[in-house]
C-alpha cells in the first residue's frame, strides 16, 4: 500500500535530478583526485631529489618514507573512499615512471617494489582506520605516523637496527683432486650463465670476463662486468697458505665500480680440502650493508650472496672438472 513519503527516512527523499548515482564519484571528486594523484607524485619526486642532494638515497627515508608520502597525499588532499588502492595505483605510476630514468639503478627498484606496496597499503589501510574513527581523530592519527617515523630513521645519522656485516657463504664437494681445484682457482675465471633463479631473474650486473692469475700474495685479478656501462671489479691476494692437498686464498677488493651502488664487497675468501668423493670446496663473501631499512634490506642482501658465493664455487668447480661451465661449448 502507498504511503505518503516521510522527510526524515533518507530512503524516501528523492535525489535532485543532477546527483550522480549512489556510489559514484562526482565529476568534482574525480577532479579532486586526479589533483592529489599528480601532487603525490611531484611530492614523492621532490622528496627523492632531497634525498639525492643528502646522500640519503639509500635510507628508509627513501624506502619507507617516499611511499608514505604517497599515501598521505592521496588521503590527504583527495579523502578518496579507498586510501589503499589510491596509494597503490599511484605507488604503481610512481614506479613506472621512476625505472627507465635509472639505468642500472632499476635493480634496486625491482627489489625494493614490494617494500613500496606494503608501506604504500599499510599506511593507507593505517589512514582509513583512523578516519574512521571520529572520537579522537588526532590520536588515531599519530598512532599510524609513529611507527612509520620509527621506521624512516634507519640509516640517518648512522642508525642501524641490525648490524651492517655479512657474509654469504656456499659449500660442496667437488669431484676433482685438490690439486686441480688449486689449478682452478689460479686461473681467470671462465664465467656462464648462474644456475640461481634469483640470480637469472634480478638484472643484476653479470661478469663478463676476467683477467689476471695466480694465488701469491699481491696477484690481482680485474673482473669486467656487462651491463648498461661497462664496469670493473679489482681484487689483490693479501692471504695465501696453498698446499699439496689443501689451502686458503683471501681475495681483498681493491677497486670497484660496479657493486658498489648496492652494497660495499670487501673479500672473497676460498678454502679446499680433502673429502670423500673429491675435494671439499669453501666460499665466503664478505660484505657491508650500506641499504636501509635492514630488516628488509639485510635478509635480502644476504640472500642474494649466499647466490652469488654459490655462482663463484660453481664455475670454480667447471674449471676443475676440466670441462667448460654449462652454456659454453670446448675448444
């Protein structure tokens, strides 16, 4: 039965014949958001030529606090219905812009990609939550800020929440007589595609050819690395205990243009000994963290020595088998 409508049920009071339908956003809003969008951008790319300017590119100032800057922007200026997706699909344009004007410096931008988003969402998610509670707004507010200021600190002034020294290690026997792993290891290495997906995946530099050998203290070896630039690596023997069937070598960086953008290598150490099935073959990378935050940084890096220190012992191991390293084909 048909009542007459009642002014007070927002059911029953009609829409002026403008409005836009329920849930859409008005030609105003969008307006309003693509503004915010475009501001969130020139922020984040100001903020990044700050940074650059500081010496604190590799900070999580840049990691943690340039997609915070994002997201409260967007949240901000625009008050968008999802601050999470905004944030996310201008982290993403960010992103996208950001990666052909970077050279071989995208490497770093693949990996810190998931950091991005899950700062870029948390803090969004963070904003929404406290938007939405209207009884102490500021509070709310200060409660998401804090531990994002807690986190962009690592890295200013010398903070670090974990130590900055690693290593990255691989170990394997090798089925062949320590005297040819000796062999090997004096010889410039011949360098194959690695075996690690990460490795494959990640553009990283790759070695491309090396020059120099012998294991006595004060030999050099000079590693030239394919890439967007060609770059150089120079490593000195400063220890050396080589013996009839076992030994230690230390390869001490001495120059480097090329890892140095990611993290400070400092030695190469390998070791060999007798074992059942061959030779037991030790390698160590000694390195220096010098990206922040470390909790994310740190268990990355790590990863992706123990990688490399794998990729190293592998073609060692080519070498000592008297054959070439897979991809290539013998004389």
């Amino acid at each position: 039965m048909d009542h007459p409508p009642n002014p007070e049920d927002p059911a029953d009071t009609p829409e002026p014949p403008d409005a836009p339908p329920s849930g859409a956003r008005s030609p105003a809003g969008g307006r309003l958001l693509l503004a915010a969008v475009l501001l969130a951008l020139f922020a984040a790319m100001l903020g990044y030529k700050i940074l650059e300017a500081g010496g604190l590119e590799q900070t999580a100032l840049f990691y943690v606090g340039l997609p915070a800057l994002i997201a409260l922007t967007v949240a901000a200026t625009a008050a968008p219905r999802s601050p999470v997706g905004v944030a996310m699909a201008v982290t993403t344009i960010g992103l996208a812009l950001a990666g052909p004007l970077l050279n071989e410096g995208v490497v770093c931008l693949l990996m810190a990609a998931p950091l991005f988003y899950g700062t870029a969402a948390v803090l969004g998610a963070g904003l929404a939550r406290a938007r939405r509670g209207t009884r102490h707004p500021g509070r709310n507010h200060a409660l998401v800020l804090v531990p994002v200021l807690l986190l962009c600190v690592e890295g200013v002034a010398g903070v670090s929440y974990l130590p900055r020294g690693g290593e990255g290690t691989a170990q394997r026997v090798v089925g062949a007589g320590p005297e040819r792993v000796a062999a090997a290891l004096a010889e410039p290495p011949d360098y194959a595609s690695p075996r690690s997906a990460f490795l494959r995946v990640v553009p990283f530099p790759r070695p491309d050819e090396a020059r120099g050998s012998g294991l006595e203290v004060g030999d050099r070896r000079t590693v030239e690395f394919a890439g967007h630039e060609r770059t150089t690596m120079t490593l000195e023997v400063t220890e050396s205990d080589v013996r009839a069937d076992s030994g230690r070598v230390v390869f001490t960086v001495v120059g480097d243009t090329t890892l140095a953008r990611w993290l400070e290598l400092r030695s190469a150490e390998a070791s060999w000994e007798p074992a059942p099935g061959g030779t037991k073959l030790d390698w160590t990378l000694r390195y220096r963290r010098t990206f922040d935050p470390s909790w994310y940084w740190g268990p990355l890096q790590g990863y992706g020595m123990d990688r490399a220190a794998g990729y190293l012992l592998d073609t060692v191991a080519a070498e000592a088998y008297g054959q070439p390293p897979a991809g290539r084909t013998a004389p």
